[in-house]
C-alpha cells in the first residue's frame, strides 16, 4: 500500500510518523506550508516534492489532512490539476469527525473510492501525535471498497473501527466535543473558583487532575454509571443545597450548569438503581430550586 499525505499539519505529521513505524510506504506529502512539508519529510528519512500531483500519482491511499473548511476545495484542486486516470481506483480519505464523504464527491465522481475515518482523538503536539493514533476508535463512513482500506489501517495502529452512518455523523461530533472540548470547558470553570479562593494559578489548574485521571481510569475499567460518585450519587441533598447556595452568590451561569448536569447524573443514579426513592426525591427538590 502506497500512502500519500495531503497536509502536514498535526494530524498528517502524526499519520506520516505512524506509517513509517508501522513501514506502511508513504509515497508522497504535499502541504500548503512548504516547511511542514519538509519537517515531515526528514522525520521520515524522504525527499519527496512539495507537489500535489506527484503525490496522487504516486499513491494508492491518500489522505487529506487539512482543515475541514478546506475539504471540498482540496478535493476540487485534485480533480482539475491531477488526471482522471490517476484517480480511478484509488481510495480518498478526510479525517473530519463532522463531515461527510460528499465532500470528496468530486473525486468520486472521477472514479475514485471515498470516505472519511476521523481518529477520536486529540492531537495538541506534532512530536508525540504519531503515539495517540494507537489503540483508539476510529469512525469510518464511506464506501465497501475504502472500508477494507480502512480496516488494514486501523488494525495496523491497534485500534477499532466504528461504521457511522452518513445522517449521524453530525450527532457524532458533537457527542466527539462535548467529552473532549467541554472537559476541557468544564475544567476551566473548576479553575476559576479556586482562582478566586485564592489558589495559585498553576495550583488551580492541577489540584484536580488526579480526579479526572480516576474518573478516566474508572471509565476504561467499569460501566459509566458504575463510575459515577459524588454527592448526587450518594442522595447528599445537604451538601448539593450548600453548593448551589454559594453557586448562586458567584455566577449565575454557572448554578444553571451545575443544575443542569446535576439533573442529568441524578437520571443516571435513578438507571444505577442503588439510591433510595426518598433520597432520590429531595436531590431533585433541591436542584429545581425556583425553577
């Protein structure tokens, strides 16, 4: 299988990393950015031309690892710059968790086989990136013939395959940001109320990661409502009053989030069968409230 990068940005440094540690033959790597291009080349030992078509012609498999506004317009420079015959048969692959495969219509229509496989991850450094494709869920909407491309892929980086529909990738990602962008979100929030109790800066933003990476660790290693603790899980009506009292006086905003994902865990204790109806009753009364 010959692989060619389009974009060398963190996810297509990543991908070119990992090809070349599993010996998947990257065939070529173009980039907008001409450095990043380069970059990539050294790290895995090529010299390939900074060349868009070159790096169609040259591949089997081609990824295009560029922003998701960029998808379809990428597309489009590949079918009138690259020969039709150049694109029969080969396999076309975005990584946008949000996008369909429509976006490479253009090339499918030329003869190419098409899909999107959207690495459910995070890729925030270009050195260490290549590690994260590893043993993670990948999730593949495309045609058969790119699925069996796909496949080969995933499984060379450890990792699992899920088939999304084309109607449902939408609710995917959005599923995708709200555990990925909204802990971090969710985080920031906790930052701040330590910061205006008067923690350190970097104090406040560490104190609790010893909780998310527990509550990480139960996840991998229970059933979510089996990973669930705190006070809603205990029926601890008091102490959810006290907090929403001091809520209340700090931010506003805030009291309705803690509310509103109060409710929604109390739902899932109520699922976990373990909390008593009685107690189950006065957590709900106290995080209504006036509403």
């Amino acid at each position: 299988m010959n692989v060619g990068i389009i974009g060398a940005g963190k996810v297509g440094y990543a991908l070119g990393l990992a090809f070349y540690n599993e010996n998947i033959n990257v065939s070529g790597i173009y980039s907008k950015s001409s450095e990043s291009a380069l970059l990539l080349n050294r790290k895995i030992l090529a010299d390939f031309p900074n060349d868009l078509v070159e790096t169609v012609k040259q591949s089997d498999v081609v990824f295009l690892s560029v922003s998701d506004n960029n998808i379809k317009s990428v597309a489009e420079e590949i079918a009138s710059k690259v020969s039709k015959k150049f694109i029969e048969n080969k396999v076309f692959f975005h990584l946008s968790g949000a996008l369909t495969s429509d976006e490479l219509r253009v090339l499918k229509d030329l003869g190419g086989y098409v899909a999107s496989l959207h690495p459910a991850q995070t890729f925030a450094s270009k050195e260490d990136g290549w590690k994260k494709l590893y043993n993670i869920y990948f999730g593949f909407e495309g045609c058969n013939i790119s699925k069996e491309y796909a496949k080969t892929i995933v499984e060379g980086f450890n990792g699992k395959m899920v088939c999304i529909k084309k109607e449902d990738k939408t609710l995917y990602h959005a599923a995708a940001c709200i555990i990925s962008n909204y802990t971090v979100t969710l985080s920031y929030i906790a930052s701040e109320i330590l910061t205006g109790l008067g923690f350190e800066k970097e104090a406040s933003r560490k104190v609790f990661l010893p909780l998310i990476r527990g509550t990480v660790e139960n996840l991998e290693n229970r059933s979510i409502l089996d990973s669930i603790t705190g006070p809603i899980e205990r029926g601890d009506d008091k102490i959810i009053a006290q907090h929403i009292e001091k809520l209340e006086y700090l931010d506003k905003d805030l009291l309705d989030i803690y509310k509103m994902l109060g409710k929604k865990t109390l739902k899932m204790v109520k699922n976990k069968g373990t909390l008593e109806k009685e107690k189950e009753m006065k957590v709900m009364e106290v995080l209504k409230g006036e509403d």
